[in-house]
C-alpha cells in the first residue's frame, strides 16, 4: 500500500540507539494504523496495551477522512485517468469528508455528449450517481485512489490505448546536446572523433541537426550530416519534416533527400489500430464471455450481450498465429471457432490509411555519385475491410516516372502481398520501359510451429525498382553514363525463410536467397539444455568476383552460478582454412547493471586472439575502453557518451538521449531514484533527464524516497505524462522540506503518556497521537511552540517544546519535555 512507506531507509547505519529503534517502531505503528483505518469499523484489542491507553483508541477506530485537497490517482473504470487535486468535503463537522468531482474532471472522462450538455463550466462538485444513473465514487485510501465507475452505456465509444488531444503534451521550450567522444587507435596511429546530435524545441518545433568532428594524423575535419525541422499536424494525425531525411521505404526502397514531407505517422494512432489484426465476429445466445487467444495466450477477453458481436480493437501480438474463439455462454455452454491471422508489414485496419508526401531532391551521396536529381514521391495505403489493403504510389523525376500499384489481403492460407510496377526512363536514345511484380507470403502454423515466409521479386527492362536504380545528373555529354547490364536484361529474385519448432527449447531455421545468378543459403540449429543455450550455423554465400564462401560455426553459453546470474562464460568455434575459437567471459554488476565487462582469447588461423571491454552506464552519461591484440597488431578505444539538456532553469547532464525525452523536476528532494530501469536521480539542481519515452503513449513517471532526509516529502511519488514525438515534457514533482521533532515526553509525574492520546497544537489543529515509548513525532515542527496532548480526555496536559540547534548524528532531531496538566478552560483565557 503506498501509505506505508517503507522505512528501512531511516534506520541509522552502524548499530543504532534506542531512540533510533523506538522511532522506527513509530513510524512503523503509524503505517499500520493507516492501513487499518481503510477498512470497515476497524477494532483494536486493549489487551496489548498497558495502564489507562486503552481510552485513546478511539482515535484509530475512526476512519473519517478530513476535509482538505488530497493528490490521488483518478481511476475510471479501472482505467488509471490521471492524476488530479481532490477536494474532500464535509456536511458538518461530526461527519466524514466525501471527495468532490469537478466539472472539469466529469468532461475528461470520456463520457457521451449527453451527458455533457447541461452541465456547467463552473461546478465544484458534481453529484455523480446523480447526473449519470448508476454511476459511482469511492475513495480507495489504501492506494490514494479515487474509483468512479460509469456504465458502459454512458462511455464514448475510443480505441483501446488512444490519448486524447488534449492530454499530449508539446513540452517546453528546450535545447540539447547528445554527443559520443571516441579515442582510438591501432598500433601507433590514433584518431580522435566527436560525433554530435543537437537540437532545439519551441512548441511543436523540433530542429535537428547532427555532426562529426575527426582528428588523425593528417589534420582534423568537420562533417556535417542531416538537418531537419519538423513538427506534428495534430488534428489529421500527420507530420511535417523539412530539410535533410529519408524517404519512408513503405512501398519503395529509401532513399536520403533534402526538400519536404508530409505523412501519417503510425505511432499517433490507438494501440488497438496500429498494425493489423483481424476483426472477430459472432453470436452470443445470450449474455457471453468471449475469449480471443493467439499461440495459446490470452490476448483479450470480454462479457457480450445477447445477439450479434463485433470485436474490432484487438492488439494481437507478433502479428502472426491464427486466432482461437471461444465463445462461453452464461449456462456453461462453450462453442469456438478460428479466425485465421498472418500479416505483412503494409496491411492495415479496416478504415485505416497511411500516406506519404515528399518533394525535394536526392542527396549525392545516396545515389551513385554524380549530380542530385529533383523528385516528387506519394505512397498511399487504406484498409477496406477485415482482409483487404489495396496500395499505391508514384514517383516522378525529370528522368524517370515509376507508378505503382499492389494489395495485401489476408487468407486462410496466410497473408499475401502483391504489388506491379511501371517504369519510364528518358536517355538519349528516347524513352525506355521496365515492369517489376513482387510477391510476399507470410504463414505462421501454430500447431506445429512452422512458420514460412517468400518473397519472389521479377523484373525487365530498365530500373525497375525507381530512385535507388536511377543514375542522376542531366543528359550531358559530360556527366551522362550508360546503365549498368543488370538493369537492361531480366532481374529475379527469391527469398525463402523456414523456420520449424522442434520442442519447448529448441528451434530449425533455413534462409535461401537467388538473386540473378547468384545463390547464398544459410541454416541453423539452436537449443537450451538447462541453463546451457547453445547454437549450430552453417551459410554460403557470394562475395567479391562470384566468390563463394562456405562457413561453420558452433555456439555455447552458460551461466556462472545459478541460471539467474548476471555473469556467464560462452565458446565460440568455427573450423575452416582459418579457423576460429575463442572462449568469452562476461558479465554486469551493480544494483542496475550499470558496469559490463567482456574478455575473451583464443585464435584465428595462427594468430593469436586477445579482446577486453568494460563499459559503466552512469546517470550522466557513459564511460567505455577497450584493448584488443590479434598477433602482433594491437588496438584500443576509450570512449564517453551522453548529453547536456538546456532548459528555463540552467543546464542538466544526463545518459544519451532517445528521440522523446522526460525532464523529471523535484527541487529539494536530491538523490532520489527515479524508477526507469536506468541509473538516474535527481541532481542537486532538482532535476533527471528521463533519456527516453514513448510518444503519444501513456508514461509512468515515478520517483522512490528511499535514502531521502526525514525533513524531506514527496507530496506525490508518481506521475504520467503522454508526450509528442520529438517533445522534451517537464514532469514535476511538489517536495515539501520541513524539520521533524521527536519529543521524549513523560508527565508531571514522570510517566509516560498514553499511548495513542491525541496530540494537538495551540489553535485546536490536530497533529497526530503519542506513539510507542510516549515519543511524539511532530512534522514541521516550528523554532519552539506548545502542545497539547489528550485535549477531550481526563489526562489533558499542555507541552512546550524547542527545536534543537542541529540533529544528532544519526540526523534525527530530538528533544525532551514535561507535560503539564492543564484544565479545559485554561486553554482560553
């Protein structure tokens, strides 16, 4: 439950003293007592408890919630919304606070426009059951939740995991560095080589740029790459890129141009819609549980009404293996049926279409050398139904116009692809014309586990596949040169892949390839016997002048240990004129795997081998060198990588950054872990660079206080955000710094004091109750004030206290006092 926080971080280091002890044990009576109020009419036995504290439990048998703003997770169906300030209130002041759902919240719950109408902008407090029949609230205090639940008949109707528009988040405005420093050398010679990415948000701008910088022997160069801008067109689900990128390879191959593009981006859509998956269809006699798996897991499963159903949201993964239906009436009765399923990477959702736009020019240095060419490229693709994608696209330059056209559609004997190209290419000679068609199948078979795959591609005449065929530069005498033979006679060309199941823990895979006269072939044979995972792999293939090259190779890895250690030892061997063997240690340490080594030795031929690696991922960056030798030539490289993100307040370092990135803030809570599978914490400038995250998707943030200082609070621990492809998104977390006082108290008499009695201050606000060992645990405590301890009781005293000048060393605060009698009346004079 997250309202007991773990408090094995506050005990001192080295052996503690008694305070120490009896403060943990405080803190640790405290988190019990607050699971305890979350349930109905809680009970304590007196039995446990010595003298006259038994009067006090009453205290712990009430689970009122006070009026206030609590922080909690806003749960919708069980569907986490966000998070959100809640404001608790009460009739009077004898009954228990009950939250208050705002306009505002009602409107971000996705409920039908109906019910949306009449309400008010303004509304505060909104009678839920009330406004929506059969609605519900409840506060779930144990998880800091509040639980609505509305009837499905009142829910808009969205695809599973779609974010809203207005929950995106653009980010702020923000610049970064992301770099990669290499040192290294081979016998005596060296080169030192930066390569930089640098970029600038502003709203949803996004500037790129990338760079290398070299320096050897012979002098040092700058090189730049790509420079972009882009941005999203949010409202028809589509960005906007300028400058220097690659065509999208969708339906022809890519290519890198400088000039303009516009196209849909699959990753805005719902995860229900990105891919494809069939839609499932049926008639439930009455009300049902349909069940959907695939490869034997359970990949969705639902409660229909009676009558026709129609499932059209699923999230199948792999993207292959039919799909198994079962369909389970509410009298046991259980009929199925199978849907079959296998998909190529163009098939889409019924409805949904993909697109693509550009204009610009080939960059040199992607075609084949001369003069860049200007072109206009369009792809379009749109699913018509369940088993349908129809495909098309051109494009034309001064030299070459290609159009396309082609289909996927998905059969019970798997899924098929076809698309025919026509091409017509300008030379001096006039005008000449090629055709291509390819074929692609792809069929997963679930019971005996093969799966196939082939793609069979012909063509004749003359740069049958578009751009990347096309020799550019104008038809001049000084840069004009003939076409290369291979594209005037007849191109095929075949790929098979087969791969075959044996049993729970090994695998046969064969991969054929033919293009023109030219063959490679490549099998393999993997496997797990216990913890030892091992691999056999034979390939030939052309190389060079229509060389062929025959290879063998076997494979075996272990763990060190136990199979879940981090650490394992691996041989490698590979026979032939120059055979190979080596033998490999490696292996990661460190609570997240943060150092990684890696040595091997062993041969090749006569020659000896020789390699080490270690490499350490910090919450700042990366640090890597590494010394090889094979005979007499040595090799080395020392190397840094991460970044440096410039925001509104100053410069952060962090790991190198991923294309989306998180700006976690919480100023005044150094040190914290922020939970993300990597090595951060917060900076002592209050910030983390999260240096990755999904766009358009749902992300959790979350930060653990373990480690932090006892005057240090986390207002809230967790938090998600959804951001923009390209964003730099702040997520800020409210830290609350403020001293906390333990007071060794005793009475008049010296005694202890109740256990549990009340304790408030001077005003009549409620501070918390006496813990074990009449130790008093007071948060925020002032410079010096007074308390008063078991006000409504007959054992009312009143308590001065004084914060002590600094902790002790154990840096926990402590203080002793006398707690004076004090009748009710004198509280007033």
């Amino acid at each position: 439950m997250r309202d007991m926080v773990s408090i094995s971080h506050l005990l001192p280091k080295g052996r503690p003293h008694w305070r120490h002890i009896v403060a943990a044990v405080y803190l640790s009576s405290n988190a019990v007592c607050m699971a305890a109020a979350t349930a109905a009419s809680p009970r304590f036995s007196p039995g446990f408890l010595v003298g006259d504290a038994a009067d006090a439990l009453g205290h712990f048998e009430s689970s009122a919630v006070k009026p206030g703003i609590y922080v909690l997770d806003v749960v919708v169906n069980g569907q986490l919304l966000r998070q959100e300030s809640v404001t608790f209130v009460a009739d009077s002041p004898d009954s228990a606070a009950m939250p208050c759902v705002s306009a505002a919240l009602v409107r971000g719950m996705g409920v039908k426009a109906k019910f949306l109408q009449d309400l008010p902008e303004d509304v505060q407090c909104v009678d839920l059951p009330r406004w929506i029949d059969g609605a519900s609230v409840q506060y779930d205090e144990a998880e800091l939740r509040l639980v609505i639940s509305i009837p499905q008949a009142a829910m808009a109707s969205s695809p599973g995991g779609h974010v809203p528009l207005a929950s995106r988040e653009q980010g702020i405005t923000a610049g970064f560095i992301d770099y990669q420093l290499q040192h290294r050398g081979v016998q005596r010679e060296s080169v030192l080589s930066i390569g930089t990415r640098m970029g600038f948000n502003i709203g949803a701008w996004r500037l790129r740029h990338d760079g290398w910088f070299t320096h050897a022997a012979g002098g040092s160069r700058w090189r730049d790459g790509r420079t972009s801008l882009q941005r999203d067109l949010p409202n028809s689900g589509t960005r906007l890129q300028v400058g220097q990128e690659f065509t999208p390879g969708y339906l022809f191959d890519s290519v890198a141009y400088t000039g303009i593009r516009v196209a849909s981006d699959r990753r805005m859509l719902a995860d229900s819609l990105e891919g494809y998956a069939p839609v499932v269809k049926g008639v439930a006699q009455g009300s049902a549980t349909v069940s959907i798996r695939q490869n034997g897991r359970l990949i969705r499963e639902l409660v229909v009404p009676p009558g026709p159903f129609i499932i059209e949201d699923l999230v199948a993964g792999g993207g292959a293996g039919d799909l198994d239906v079962s369909v389970t009436e509410a009298g046991g009765q259980t009929h199925s049926f199978r849907v079959p399923f296998s998909a190529i990477p163009q098939a889409l959702r019924p409805g949904v279409q993909e697109f693509s736009v550009v204009a610009g020019r080939l960059d040199p240095y992607s075609s084949i050398g001369t003069l860049p060419t200007e072109f206009i490229e369009a792809t379009f693709g749109r699913g018509l139904d369940n088993r349908l994608t129809m495909l098309s696209g051109v494009q034309l330059s001064s030299r070459q116009k290609t159009f396309l056209v082609g289909t996927a559609f998905n059969t019970a004997l798997g899924a098929i692809g076809l698309d025919a190209r026509d091409t017509l290419v300008r030379r001096r000679g006039g005008v000449e014309r090629g055709q291509s068609y390819r074929i692609n199948y792809q069929r997963l078979f679930p019971g005996p586990g093969t799966g196939v795959g082939v793609t069979a591609w012909h063509s004749s005449g003359v740069a049958s596949r578009g751009l990347i065929d096309l020799w550019p530069g104008p038809l001049s005498p000084s840069t004009a040169r003939p076409a290369p033979e291979r594209h005037e006679a007849a191109l095929q060309r075949l790929q098979v892949n087969l791969s075959q199941r044996l049993a729970d823990h090994s695998s046969l895979f064969v991969s054929y390839g033919r293009e023109a006269a030219l063959t490679d072939l490549q099998a393999g044979f993997s496997g797990r016997i216990g913890s030892v995972n091992y691999s056999l792999t034979a390939l030939r293939y052309h190389h060079g002048e229509g060389e062929v090259d025959t290879r063998c190779s076997f494979f075996i890895s272990m763990p060190l240990g136990t199979p879940a250690s981090r650490h394992h030892v691996s041989g490698h061997f590979s026979p032939g004129p120059n055979a190979r063997s080596q033998i490999r240690l490696s292996g990661a340490s460190g609570a997240r795997n943060e150092l990684n080594y890696d040595a091997s030795a062993g041969s090749i031929g006569s020659s000896r081998l020789l390699d080490t690696h270690a490499s350490y991922q910090g919450g700042r960056g990366a640090l890597s060198a590494g010394y090889g030798r094979e005979g007499r030539r040595e090799t080395w490289q020392v190397s840094a990588a991460g970044s440096i993100v410039l925001h509104a307040d100053g410069l952060t370092f962090g790991q190198s950054l991923g294309d989306t990135v998180v700006l976690v803030q919480a100023v005044g809570a150094t040190g914290a872990h922020v939970r993300s599978g990597h090595e951060l914490r917060i900076g002592r400038n209050g910030y983390a660079v999260m240096p990755s995250a999904s766009p358009y998707r749902w992300n959790q943030i979350e930060l653990d206080p373990a480690g932090l200082p006892l005057d240090v609070q986390l207002l809230q621990t967790s938090q998600r955000v959804a951001p923009t492809a390209g964003s730099i998104v702040r997520v800020p977390f409210h830290v609350r710094r403020q001293r906390t006082l333990f007071i060794d108290a005793v009475d008049a008499q010296g005694q202890p004091l109740p256990f549990a009695a009340s304790v408030q201050d001077e005003s009549g606000r409620s501070i918390g109750v006496v813990g074990q060992g009449s130790v008093i645990r007071l948060q925020g405590a002032a410079e010096s004030g007074a308390l008063i301890v078991d006000a409504q009781g007959a054992r009312r005293c009143r308590l001065e206290y004084q914060l002590p000048q600094a902790a002790d060393v154990y840096g926990l605060s402590w203080s002793q006092g006398t707690c004076v009698p004090e009748l009710p009346d004198t509280a007033t004079r």
